[in-house]
C-alpha cells in the first residue's frame, strides 16, 4: 500500500485545486497538492514537499485532518490529508498552473476522485477546516 500525503490549503475562505494531466492515473479529476511519501519523511513533510513541488507555494503543516484507506483499481492508498497554510511572506498569487484557488462553495462543481469524498464533505460542511 502506498501512503501519500496531501496539503489541504486553505487561503481566504478557498483550496488550493488542480486537474490531473492526461497520461496519468485518474486523469482529469481534481486534486489537492500532494504525492508519495518517501520515508523517513512524515505524511506532513511530504505534504508540505509535495504542494512547494508541484505548485510552487511554500506552506507549512498544521494537523492532520483525515486519513483514508482506499482501494482504487490501480492499487490500494493510504491519504493523509493534512490543513496547511501558506507561510508567512508566501504571495498567494505565485502558484504554477494548472493550481488555482477554489473557493470553498465551488468546490462541489470539481470532479475529486473518490476516496476524497469523506474529507469534502467535511469542507463543506464547516466554515473553516481548523
């Protein structure tokens, strides 16, 4: 099973949301920054790894706000999904495409893969995930 750890950025009331490209497993849902980890890093450190290296946001780990095992027809996960802020001096606006910032109302018209349900619901339903 492979363990991945995913950063739930939240910036004014919005999440951070990419498109996975073509040629990749589940490709064309949405997603939350995030990838494999590569031990001995924690799921926070890969977190934090993960979104710097794929949208260029400096962030930092606050707590873990979900886990999900999850069995997809390509393999078995482990997600952690972890409530991240950007750090302190971090411009919002520096992201590399295709991130944008979801507000948290719209984030019912994105097409997040299934093992994401659970922590949605849990966005939704609160005004604030800390």
């Amino acid at each position: 099973m492979q363990t991945i750890g995913i950063s739930l950025v939240e910036h004014q009331n919005c999440f951070l949301v990419g498109i996975r490209p073509e040629g990749t497993v589940l490709a064309g849902f949405a997603e939350f920054p995030g990838g494999k980890q590569l031990l001995p890093e924690s799921t926070a450190e890969t977190a934090v790894r993960e979104c710097l290296e794929e949208t260029g946001l400096q962030v930092e780990a606050l707590r873990l706000l979900h886990q999900e095992q999850f069995v997809y027809d390509h393999g078995e996960v482990l997600l952690d999904f972890w409530h991240c802020k950007l750090v302190d001096n971090q411009s919002p606006d520096s992201l590399q495409s295709p991130w944008k910032w979801v507000p948290r109302e719209e984030l019912n018209s994105c097409s997040f893969p299934p093992a994401n349900d659970a922590i949605l619901e849990q966005i939704r339903t609160s005004t604030s995930v800390d």
